[in-house]
C-alpha cells in the first residue's frame, strides 16, 4: 500500500496517458496494433482458444519435436490463421467482426500445413523434395497467404522487400541484367520448392528459431507481463533515480532498456513505458522532442542488453554456432556503454537547464519495492543460470515460464491465478505473430538468397565499393545494414542483415561473433534513424513533439550506437575476445586478457562521458563552442583503441574538463558573492 501511495504521489500532476489513448498512439506508429475488437462473446471465446492452442502447441513440442518441416509449417499456418481473423484487411473494415473472406483465409492457412503433413513422407521419399503440379500450387498459395499476413501486421515495407527478391530468379537469366548477377534460369519449381519443401526457404532456420525458442521467450515475457514485472522495473527505476538530476528521464532510461530487453518490442515499449515517464519527463522541463527520444533510445538499446537482448542473442547463437554465454557476455561492454552515454547526455542536458528531479519524499523506496516485488526477479537469475549451464535454450525457456507461475505466488499481489495463465497464453501467442510472420518473410529471402546465390552478389558489391579499406567496407556495411533494417522488427532485421551484409566482413578475417554483432548494431538503430524512425515517432505521439525533430534528437543520443561497433571491430578486447587466438570461422572464442579488457572499458568510458559533454555543451557548466569541438575530439581519440590517441585524448578531455570545472567554480564565487 505504501508503495503504491508513493508512486501515486510521484505521477501527481503529470498527464498519463490513459490505456485508451495508448492504444490510438502505439496503432498509428505500430501496425501489429491495428487488431479487431469483437463484439461478440462467442468470436473473443473463440479466438482466445485458438491463440492459447498455439502457445500450448510450443510448450509440448519443446519436449517432443516433429519432423521440422511440419513443426514449421504448423507454426506459420495457425499464425496465419490467426492474423486473418485478428487482422482487418484495411483501417477502414469493421472490427467488432470478422469477414467471410478472412474466415476463408484463415481455413487456407490451415490447409497448407495440412497438406505437408498429410503428404510429408511421400515428399520425403518418393519425390525427394521435386515438387509436383499440387506442391507448387500449395507453395504459391502459401507464399501469397504470407505476404498478406505480413501486410496487415508489419507495414509494406517486408512485403514489398520480399517481393523484389522474389521477382530476381525470374529475371536472373535475362540479358539485360547485369553480368554479376546474371543466373541460370530458373522454372517455378525450381523456385516455389525451395520455398515450399524445403527447409531453405519460408520454412527456413529463421521460422525454426522462431518455433524453437522466439515463441517461448515472448511467452515468458507475457507471463513477467502479468506478474507485475513492468510495474517492478518502473516502480524500482523511479526509487533508485527519480530524485536524481533529470530523473525522470533516467527513470526512462533503466525501465525501458530492462523492459525492451526482455520484449525486443521497441515501439510498444516506447508506448508502454513512455506513457508514464515521458509525462514526468516534460513536468520538470524536458522538451517534448528531448522526451520523446530518450524513450526511443532506451527501448532500441533494451536490445542489445543482455540476457535476453529481446530474444536476438538465441537467434545469433543459431545463425553463428557460437555458444549464447558467449554472445551475452560479448554483449554486456558495448550495452553499459551505450547506456552510459543516453544517461550522461540526460544528465548533462539536466544540468544545462537546472532539472531537478522529484523530490525524494513522493518516491517509493527500495526496500519496499523489493519486498513487495523483488521476487520477479527469480525467474530472470534462473534464466541465466540455465542458460550458462548449456540447458538446451528452449528447455529453459519452459522451465523459466513453470518458474515464474511459482515465484509470483510468493506474494499475493503478484499472484496468478488460473484466468491470468490462460491470459498469459493468449497475450503471448498475439504478441508472437509479428515475430512469426516476419521470420516466414525473411525465410522468403533467405531462400532466394539461397537458391540463386544472390548473397554473394550482395558480399561483393560491398567489398568492390570498399575498395580492400576495412573501414571504407565497414561503411558500406553500415549503410546495407541500415537501409535492410529500416522500419523492421530487430530479429527480421537482424536475420536479413547477417544474411546479406555480414559476409563482407569475412575478407578481412573479422571473427563471425564480431561481424555479427556489428551488423546487429546496424540493423537495430536503423529503427530509431530518419526517415524510417518509428520508435522516435511514437515517442513524439506520446510527448506531443515533432516526428522528424525528436527522430534526429534521438540519433543524438544514439551517438555513441554507431562509434561502438567501430570500435570492437577494430579492437575485439570490448567483447571480451582474445583476437590472437580467433580465426574467422571461430565458434568457441577465447576469453582476452583481463587488463586489455579494463584498459579498453576505462578509455572508452572516459570517451563516452566526454563525447556527451560535448554533445551536450556541459560539464560542470557551460562549454564553449571551441572547447566543445577539442573535448568531442579527446573523446574520439578516447574511444579509438590506439596508445598514442589515448594519450593524446586524456591530454585534450583532462585540459577542457579542468577549465571547466574551474569556470564553474568562478560562476558560484560570483553567485555567492552577488
């Protein structure tokens, strides 16, 4: 009771938006929101069976896998089924009810894993995976199903990416194409077997991460969800930096970075979380674009926080084969990193227009929150126990569901009871559509891509432009990762990007965890770059700011996303990789040396504090516009690994951070005197 009091009284005032208003704002910027609201008992009754059938579906098949192509099939096929009748096909159809050509979808969907399984083995035997006038009937149908599926819950943007690969074995052969990319012909069941019978296409590893372990996570998520762990994490960020300068945009910062991490949903974590601390964050004086951005900053950076890194890291660990501690523990330096620097720019712009946090006494404590809720936190340590024990990562994803059941009955306010399970399945089931849906698209390159051996096109066109300058190719790499990732979910992005642009790293005898991980970076931030910003977006529908103003505000505050994959590539030390011993195709990385690894953390922390001062134009006070482009240069040097930039860097950051902390002290010698 206390703690709710206190929290009642740190919201006080602040204009919190209602659940309503956050539905309008998160279905502009977010389409998988645009869902039907049933009028009728019986279609809720209906759909929720369905949806709490297909989370079921995954926790028994966790223990007693299919053959793979049906396991996949089944799961795009009720997905499917499912976004036909959760889905309208337009903004403008009604949505308390479900229309007749939306139930014959949804039937067709259900046909086209119903016949796989009906004729799997004949497929897998007699015909030996060489379709037939029926198979490729099936496959077009499929592939046509899936692309609308995608339509209505992600945008046109997959779709239409889709499509252009689709259409390039069409055309491969043709003599107007340029000499690099021209193919063998190709028929359509050349093309739609790929697609169709095989694992190689919409049916892919992709869908198979997605069926494996991206399910389950998101299904834990939606049972933290109803434990009360949202409210954990904002109630305990407020506690802990609420009163602090700025801090309700640092409250911001730690609640949606935790929170994005565990559901890799940027726009709705930006929604979600944004709804109260975006508010808070305009109440003492933030501006609404400077609001609005360090909600989008935080929620893309959640997903580059380990552990769970929104489910990206399991899908890493099985496109590389690197095992997942090491990726998690590779990850960890980068994320505080990237962190720090969204936090020092919200304390330096705090103190550059006097922002004083809320007062200590109208803040919950502690103490209290972790003894009313502290307990949540059981199922994320049991997580990572299991997962650093090698349990298989979808087993400890059941075992973390079970466990998080039992943790929340420890208290009787966190407690579920059997409706909130059922629910639980339900919500995770919904949420994991887009993840699905997406995975199928992506499965539809990749099969391309496969087919055709379009990527390596793609790899040397990346190479030839980079001209044997790894940084040039970096660039350029950067550049593919962006325009690929734009407007997608992480894990799509991700998928596309360590499929199209990650190779060209190989040339340069990069090691696969850091060609990955940089490509990663790349395909997450694109979310939060203009044109295509949609987590800033949101966030500026949350504060009221403008889209364009508070996407480019939140690229400031990313700054420091886009110099640090620069920097472990050139120095793998930040993710803890011994380089020496690392050859490029290394699946089992050696840790580096202990003082490279504080030698290279202590430099870039320095660097990235400055960069943000002068970022800013504050330290203790003011900065110059000349000391702030000699400290954004210290900075820089800081933060490339070389002994002598170091040197040069501490120089240049000690010089201008000691003449303003000696202007600072002048400036209250004269208040105080005055």
């Amino acid at each position: 009771m206390k703690e709710e009091e206190s929290k009642q009284k740190a919201i006080a005032e602040a204009e919190i938006f209602s659940e309503e208003k956050q539905a309008e704002i998160l279905e502009k910027f977010d389409a998988e929101s645009k869902v039907r609201k049933f009028s009728s008992k019986q279609t809720i009754v209906f759909i929720s069976g369905i949806a709490i059938f297909y989370s079921l579906f995954h926790l028994y098949v966790t223990f007693n896998p299919m053959p793979a192509l049906q396991q996949r099939a089944i799961h795009v096929a009720v997905g499917v089924a499912l976004i036909f009748l959760l889905y309208p096909f337009t903004s403008k159809q009604d949505r308390t009810k479900i229309a007749w050509f939306d139930w014959l979808l949804a039937l067709l969907a259900a046909a086209t894993a119903g016949y796989l399984i009906k004729e799997y083995t004949e497929i897998a035997t007699t015909r030996g995976g060489i379709p037939n006038t029926i198979d490729i009937g099936m496959a077009i149908v499929t592939v046509i199903l899936v692309l609308e599926a995608a339509r209505r819950v992600t945008g046109l943007i997959l779709p239409i990416l889709a499509l252009l690969f689709l259409a390039y074995p069409f055309v491969s052969h043709m003599e107007w194409m340029p000499i690099t990319m021209m193919t063998r012909p190709y028929d359509l069941g050349d093309i739609f077997g790929q697609l169709y019978l095989k694992t190689e296409g919409l049916y892919s590893s992709a869908i198979g991460a997605s069926v494996n372990f991206i399910f389950l996570f998101i299904l834990f998520g939606a049972f933290l969800s109803k434990s009360g762990m949202g409210q954990f994490f904002n109630d305990i960020a407020l506690a802990l930096a609420g009163h602090k300068q700025g801090g309700p945009a640092k409250v911001a910062v730690i609640s949606s970075g935790f929170m994005g991490s565990i559901n890799g949903a940027a726009v709705a974590n930006v929604v979600g979380t944004g709804a109260f601390t975006i508010p808070l964050m305009k109440k003492i004086g933030y501006s609404k674009n400077f609001a609005g951005a360090v909600e989008a900053s935080a929620s893309i950076g959640g997903q580059i926080l380990p552990p769970i890194m929104g489910a990206s890291a399991f899908i890493m660990a099985e496109t590389t084969g690197v095992a997942y501690g090491t990726i998690a523990l590779a990850a960890l330096i980068p994320a505080v990193l990237y962190f720090l620097a969204v936090i020092m720019q919200v304390h330096f712009r705090a103190g550059k227009k006097n922002l004083k946090g809320i007062p200590k006494a109208n803040l919950p404590r502690v103490r209290e929150i972790m003894k009313e809720r502290g307990h949540l936190l059981l199922p994320i340590v049991f997580l990572i126990v299991l997962l650093y024990k090698n349990v298989p990562i979808g087993h400890a994803a059941f075992y973390t569901i079970i466990s998080t059941v039992l943790a929340a009955t420890i208290r009787k306010n966190t407690r579920m009871s059997f409706k909130d399970i059922l629910a639980a399945l339900d919500s995770g089931a919904r949420q994991a559509l887009s993840v699905m849906i997406a995975c199928a698209v992506v499965g539809i390159i990749i099969g391309v891509v496969s087919l055709t051996s379009f990527g390596n096109v793609m790899t040397s066109s990346i190479a030839s432009l980079g001209a044997g300058s790894l940084f040039l190719t970096l660039f350029f790499t950067m550049a593919a990762s962006m325009v690929l990732g734009m407007g997608l979910p992480s894990i799509p992005a991700y998928i596309i990007t360590a499929t199209m642009a990650a190779p060209a790293l190989a040339e340069f005898d990069i090691p696969i965890l850091v060609a990955h991980m940089f490509v990663f970076y790349f395909g997450i931030f694109a979310n939060i770059t203009p044109p295509v910003a949609l987590a800033a977006f949101a966030g500026a529908g949350i504060s009221g700011g403008d889209p364009m103003k508070t996407g480019f505000t939140a690229l400031k505050l990313s700054a420091a996303g886009f110099l640090i994959p620069y920097l472990f590539v050139y120095n793998p030390s930040m993710l803890m990789i011994d380089t020496a011993n690392a050859a490029i195709n290394t699946k089992d990385f050696p840790m580096a040396p202990l003082p490279e690894i504080l030698l290279i953390t202590a430099t870039a922390t320095i660097g990235i504090i400055a960069l943000s001062a002068a970022i800013e134009g504050y330290l203790k006070t003011n900065i110059n516009p000349l000391a702030r482009i000699i400290l954004g240069g210290g900075a820089l040097m800081m933060i490339i690994p070389e002994t002598y930039t170091d040197i040069a860097g501490i120089i240049l950051v000690a010089l201008v951070s000691g003449m303003n902390i000696l202007s600072s002290k002048r400036d209250d010698q004269i208040k105080v005197g005055t």
